[in-house]
C-alpha cells in the first residue's frame, strides 16, 4: 500500500504507526530516531519535534508507514528500547489501526453530546463509543436515539465513592481507553481521576483560568468581559486546572444576557471539545509539567 | 406580564411583536414610529435602526412588548397604515409567539442536518420542523431517528422540473414558511426560488465570492489560501451569488490537504448556517440592494 | 450641510452633536427623546439604545446633525432638561466638532507609543496630543521623532505622591481631557485617578481577569494557555479591575516561548488600545456597575 | 554559547543556519539530513519537515545552532552536495546573523510604513532598511522622521520602463535583498519582478482571490460581505495573484460604510504584512507550484 492511498494523511492513517516520545535535549535525537525507522525500512509519513527551552525538554511524533516497516508495534518495542534509553526517552507506539475506546459523562446539557454522537455516527472519527453515563436520566433519549447504552448512577455526598465503584467496573468491563466529559456536573474523586491519567477530558466553560468553578458565564457577565471562552483540559485532583488542550473564543457584547452568553457559548463548548477529543484520539498531545504539546 | 419575565429578551421575547420597516431617510422616522408606539402603551424592548448613507435609505426593527399594547398584530396594520404612508414605508408586523414553519433540503453530507435537529429537539429554537426533502436517500436513517418525515425526489436533467412541482406541492400541503438548503447539492429553477423570494436559505462552503459553484475547498487547495469559509446566504437566480447573510472563517495552513480542509471547514459550516437560520427566525433581517442588514 | 457630505458617518460626524443618556427603563423614553429631537428640527444620524434587563437600566446615543437643528450644545441644557427629569436621566451632550486633548503615559515599550501618533499624524483620529509624560527617560525619542513633547517624573516609593502631583499640574496647565495609559508601568495613586473618572485608559497585556498583575505572559506560559489576549480598561482604584472597554485574543501554541507571546502580543495590545481609544473619542461608552456599554 | 543563551529560539536564532530544503518524496530523507548534521557536531534547534502528498513533495525547514558545528554556511555547501544529490534536492543554507537588507515601496497610505518602521526602530526584527522609494511624495516626511533616505520615481505610461530601470539600480546600489510594497500603488513590469523572485513583497486589501484588483472594499461593499480580509503574497507576473503568504480577516457588518471598512481594514492590513515580512526574514518560506510552506 503506498502513501498517496491514505487519503487524509494528517488526519492521521489508519495504515500506520506513531511514536510519541520525550527526553531531555540534546544533540543527535531525530537523526539516532529517524535513522532507527529508515534502517527497518519505515518511511516517515510526518514528523514534528518541539524543544521546550526553558525546560531543555524535547518531544516527538512521528507516524510510520505500516508499509514496508519490518517491525511491527509489537516488533518496535525490543527493537527501539537501546534507543531510547541512550536519550533517557519516555515514549509510547501505538497501531493507529486500533480504534480507541471512549465513554461519554453528561448531566443535562445535551449540546456536546449531540456533536460526539453526530461525529461518531457519520464516521468522522476513528473511535467506539461503547456507552454514556450519567449521574441523572434527562439525556437518556438522545443517546438512545443514536443506539448508545446509557447508564445512571445518581449520587449523593453519601454514595458517591460507591457509585464511582460502580462506573469503574462498567468502564473495565467495556475496556474503556478514555473518558469525554461532555458537560459533566460531577466532581470526581482523585481515586477515580488516578485511574485515567491523562485520559479524562473535560470541556469547561470558560477562558480558563478566568472563571473557574461553577456559574462562569454569570460570572463573565458580572465582570463585563467582551468575550467568552471555553478550555478543553485533561481532568487531574485539582477542578479547573489540569491542562489544557484547546481553547476558543466567541466575542459578545454589552447586548448580551447571560443567557445568550449561554446560548453562543455552547457552539464554542461543542467545537472546541471535539477539536480535543480528535487530538486524543490521534495520539497528538504529551503532557509535561501541567502543560500540553499538541502536534498539528 | 413585566419585561423581567422575558428571560432572554435580545434573543426575542415570545410576548412581543416585530415590526421591520425600511424607506428612504428623512428626520423623524424615528419619532414618529416610537410615538406611535408609546400612544398605544407600547414597550420597547430593543430598537435598532441603520442609515445606509451611501443609499439614503432607512432601516428599523423594534420589538415591542406584547403587554400593555392595545394593538395586535392585526390592529396594529390599519392603525400603522397612516405613519407608513407619510414616509414611504415598507413594512411588516409579525407576532414572535407564532412559531415559523421550515423545511429543510438535504443530499450527502449530514453535519448540518445533525446540528439543526438537535438544536430543534433541544428547544434552542422556537420553530417547527413538518419535514425534510433530498434528491438521494444518503440521509434517511438521521432525519427518522429525529422522528422528522422526510422526502426524496431524485432529479434527472428531464425530470427535475417536474419533481420541483411535486416538492412545491409538499411545501405548500405542510404550509413551509421558510426552506434551509443544508448542503443540497441540486440548483433550484428560478420559478422554485420565486415561490420564496428572501426565504431560501443556502450554505455555501467558501468565503463568498471566492470559490463561488462547484468543489470549493478543492479550489482553495489549488489557490494556496491561508484561511477558508463558509457564506450563508439567500437564494436568488444567481448562483451564490444571494445576499449574504453570515460568513466565518477559519485558519489553515500548508499542512491540510483538501480532506483535512473539508472536515474542518464543516464545523464552520454549521455554525455559519445555525447563526443565519436564529437571525431569520427572530425577523433580523431586511434585504436592500442584493445586501442585508441583520440587526444584531 | 446635508447628511451625505459626512463621509464617515458612523465614525462620528464633526458636524454633529453627540447625546448619552442613562436611566431607569420604563416605556416612552425613546419616543420622549427622538420626539423633542424632531421638534427641534433635528436629524437623527445614529440612534442606538439598550436595556441592561437584570438592571432595569436603559442606555442610549444619539448622534444628530448639527445642519437644521435649531439647539445648539450651549442651548441644549436648559431645553432637554425637563425630558430627562421626567425619567430620571444621567446625561451628557457633546459637540463632536471639539477635539478631546488627550496625554499618553509611557514607561519603556514603545509599540503603543509608535502606534497612537502614527494614527495622530496621519490624521485617523480627531485628537490633540499635547503631551506624553513617562517615569523614565527610554521613549523620548519616540515622542521628539513625532514632535510631541515629552515629560519625566522619575517615581520613587518616597517622591511618588509628590510627582503626581506635578504631573497633575501639567495636565491641568495642557487643558487635557483624558490620559492613555500606554503601557506604563507604575500605579496611579486613588486621589490621582480620582481627577479622571472614566477617562484614564489602561492597556493591560493580558485577556482580564485572567493573569491580571505583573509579567502576565509568564503566567500565561507556566499555565499552559493556548491564546493569550489583552485588555483595555478605564483604570479604577483596583488593579486592573476597571470597566473593561475592548479585548481581544490571539492564538498561541507549545511552539511559543515567553519571549515569542510578548512579542506577538504587542500586535494585539496596539490594536486593542486603538480601538479602545476611538471608543471613547467618539463618546461611544458609557459605564455602569464597573461594566461598559460601547454603542458599535 | 549554548542554545539556552538565545531567548527568543523560534524566532531565529542570530547563532544558527537554515538549512531550507525541497525534492521528492520518498523515505530516509530526515534520517539522512539529521544524520549529516549530527556527524558535523550540529545540533537541532529546530526541525519542521511537509510532505504535499497531493504533489509527492518533501519540504524541510531545519535550524543548526552555530555552537560545534563543525561546518559554517561556505563549507556547508561541497559537504553537503552529495546527501542533497541523492535525493534531488533544491536547497539553500543560510546564516541566520547575517541581517537581509530591505527596500519599502509605497505611495500615499502611510499605515503600513509607519509600522514597519516602528518595528525596525525598536529593534523587534534583524534587518536593515537602507531606503524607500515611491511614486509621489506624499510620505517623504514620514521616512524622515525614522532617518530613511527616500527616492520618488513618478511614473507614467510613457517613462514607467525607465523609472524602473532607475529603480533597479538603486537597488543594486544599496544591495537590497527583497522589496516590500507598503500599499504601493503601481505595477511592477515583468521585466522587474524578474529580478526580485519570490523576493518582492506585497499587501493586498482583500481576502484574496476576492476582490482582486483595483478597489478591494468598495467591491466588498457592493457584494454585502460581513468579513474583510488582507492578504501578504509574493508578486509574480500575475497581479494579485502570485503565491499567498499570510492572511488575515476582520468582521465587518451593514453599519460599516465603506470609509469604515478601510479604516478598520489598515490595521488587519499592517499586522498581516509583518507576520508575512516577518516569516520571510527567519526563511521560513518555501514556494511550490504558486503555494506556498510557511514554517511556524
């Protein structure tokens, strides 16, 4: 299979693998990496580093064509490891053939769960969407109308830990990869969150960190700001301040109410959620110190 | 009923009438209107008004609280008819508690289906929607699992202006008001487009008049363009060539190919058409010369 | 004088007056308003007006022609002074023919400086620059370049008050009107702000409240952001807590270093304090609950 | 010297070369690039590689820090001849520390001058501006004011070929590297643009291929736009439409007459072209087939 058959080359290909790696920099890293794919017969299909200079941190993606690569990502492992331990790497392959796994979290705002279903249902991305939770029943119509199984766990200050007991048992059992929490109005425990490193997705509606915690367009509105924001973030103990993968604006105006502030703030929600899920899904983003590199 | 209870009052208030007006600029429009309003114990809840200078032609939209005004919409034209006069006035009232009636006409590509019937099943917007119609059946499955009938009338060069008979006679039995083309890939006859006049609404998925007819994003490719777009405008026998009524753009760069631009272009093209649709539902929008103001 | 010979009407036509008008909402104002305009000959080239719903507060301006109306602003007083006590109304005439006399204050980043007398030389703003005072000696070469003289109080903790007050005197022996804050480094003290209510103007390098204070792009940067912004503001007794007048935002990336967002955003930081400034020249603003209304 | 000592890294680091490459695609180019550099003591700063699969082009940005490499741009050039043979690669390698020296073409519009005259002032890019030139005399006195020696060519049909030929030569004479036309207002013979390729600058006032031409916003105006864009491009024999740079866009709306649109459309029109001027600088730009790779 050649190149010009993937069609959508950035948009990751599905005939291909993709090594994420970091290290500490220093000279010779892409020539040793690139060199170790050209010499197992890879052909590089993109590939883009970035030096953190304050941090004299290096970080890497690159997508292999499966074409013609004698190793496999089982292979990669054994062979890649002297590698990566003369640059002391972190680093993950990955098939992008394999389709991820994601659970959906939603409350009672049904706008970015109506954009993932739509997404997934047309075939827009790579992904299986085995179910959706929830801690109430309003948005039970929506996922059964696209044929996804929901789940409820209403919780209390008493049976919360309880009931996170039994969503985590519902995601092993349906081997979820990761978690989208789609207007989501439930904390969860650090328990909970250490279970998905890096692998729970929040949207939050606001221009983090301006207005962090609950209410943030009335707060926007309180302070009189001219836009209004919302942040795509990886979920860690602390609410609001994990990091963060995307963000967008919309302006707004005197004229606006809280409730248009609402209202257009949810096209941007919706946006910009699944411009972060995309992101996940296609192995573009390392996490270092609290912040993101996302690979365009 | 008081004006607090309108709790998204810009958004259009339910309790309240529109009144639209354009003629050529004069003093005292302005005063004569709102006093008209005032003897009849009207409130107004928002007033715009635009002064095409290069023209010399006046715009108004004004909304007025259904309480207290002793007039409705059906008084309000006789007792109206003596100040339209005096200064030349097109006019037109319309009750905000009616719901409009819109059919939408779709082919292959479904993100804009998707993103209009969940705005309507949500309650975002306050209309009806009797049914769909397409030229291919691609698109079945979404509008049944949104419970909205829809229509199919494949066209041929023979047949077409035959089955745009059949589609006015759908039209008129569901008494359509209005008609959003949501990526219909089919030309309207001038004699369809006359039956709504300034009530067809298109998407078109490039930055209007660049890239105008077939294949856009493929043409932006070609071009080497920075940034593409989206234009929704109204139908008219020019194609796109309609007044425009919203238009967004994104960024790109060297690294999209044609498919990476048109999956990115199609979050802009919902959102463009989701903002013309919510204008035209709230009467925002006077066409003049092939150009719109779209009060904000 | 007729209406078609102001060529830049919406950006304030010299030969006319400007009202804003703030009170309680309650039916009839406009009406009241537009009626004694009318009366008096007037001819309304703008009218722009809105209701703050959770306040149950109107706003308005109205731009008349000066040609054919029969008051001039000396006359204007005492003949609208019994419309406005009829409904409560803070209010305030100006003759858009009088050019404000603004200051700039400056510490050591020139591109607001450079940008601001650019767009005074050229002549894109109706203003009088009388004076830049600074704290430091760094950008008299800017201001001599432009032929503006340039004034430094060097501020100690001890001479602080003390230099206020002799740049208090300058500004009062120059007759200004109102003072840009062109990123300059030092805090006003409350008695000093307590001179320019509403009309001292602040260009703060970062999208408010986010990152208010010191060295906001670091901040930015140790957070992660993916856009950054910048605020203006009138500036209050609370650090960067005033009204804010205009924002805007720029995307960023991991890409970007400290140094490459200061240096992006001074881009955005001129064009926002431009904006801002033309606002309030043009009597655009008005302020209530420390937010603004800018009429578009 | 160590790379942490050049802070503003992505920007261009005065300490490195730029190794801009172009050829066919096909795999180990990277590999053998990065191996090359590596094994003359070279390290990274900075690597960003585009493969146009549509075309099966490889493109490649690369910056080698001065500090051990053991090669400088003159002994670059026979080393590396038989890794670039190999793959049929166009490229060019350059040091960074050397400042391009550049020439500003302009008429009577002054924005895009003075801004780019502050940023060379303030020392905000490594360049040298030895000289403007114009067709009229409008903006001599805005040169002065920045030191600049300015020449003024009027042109008319009869003697435009000679004026050139006068141009040129001054050009020679200061050894100008690349020309900017700062809202120039005359073409360029064929002839001319021969001399300077890929090496003349201009801004366009559209959102091109919109509205080429003469008379960009009027033409906005009469087609009811609600954006207006700028667009940096290299001039090639074609007007308006040689290989597009940089692009940027305002929103606009039926308020804005068309003097509004060309105030507002200044400042989108200066900043484009500095991001443009700016790319150029750090070589970051690749031409292919009309289109152009910008390197972030």
């Amino acid at each position: 299979m050649s190149v010009s058959t993937c069609s959508a080359r950035r948009a990751g290909c599905a005939d291909s693998f993709v090594l994420l790696a970091s290290c500490p920099d220093r000279p010779g890293i892409v020539a040793a990496v690139t060199t170790f794919i050209a010499e197992h017969g890879g052909n590089i299909l993109d590939l883009e580093q970035h030096v953190a200079v304050e941090d004299q941190m290096f970080f890497m993606r690159v997508e292999i064509a499966r074409s013609g690569f004698s190793l496999g990502a089982a292979g990669f492992v054994p062979a890649f490891a002297p590698v990566a331990a003369r640059f002391s790497m972190a680093w993950d392959i990955r098939d992008a053939s394999t389709r991820q796994r994601m659970a959906i979290a939603v409350t009672r705002e049904p706008h970015c769960l109506y954009d993932i279903l739509a997404r997934w249902q047309s075939g827009e991305w790579a992904v299986e969407i085995p179910l959706v939770f929830a801690n109430r029943d309003d948005l039970r119509p929506v996922a059964a109308q696209f044929g996804i199984p929901m789940f409820v766990f209403p919780k209390t200050p008493e049976n919360r830990l309880e009931q996170e007991q039994r969503e985590l048992e519902l995601l092993d059992t349906h081997r979820i990869d990761f978690i989208v929490l789609a207007r989501y109005m439930q904390i969860l425990s650090p328990a909970f969150i250490a279970r998905y490193p890096n692998r729970i997705l929040n949207i939050h509606h606001s221009f983090l960190p301006a207005f962090a915690g609950a209410r943030p367009y009335h707060a926007a509105y309180e302070r009189g700001v001219k836009i209004v924001g919302a942040t795509s973030h990886y979920v860690t103990d602390e609410l609001d301040r994990g990091p963060i993968i995307e963000q967008d604006v919309i302006r707004i105006s005197h004229k606006d109410s809280v409730a248009d502030m609402i209202r257009k703030g949810r096209d941007n929600e919706k946006i910009v959620l699944a411009r972060a899920i995309r992101a996940h899904l296609e192995h573009r983003i390392l996490v270092y110190r609290n912040r993101t590199v996302v690979f365009g």
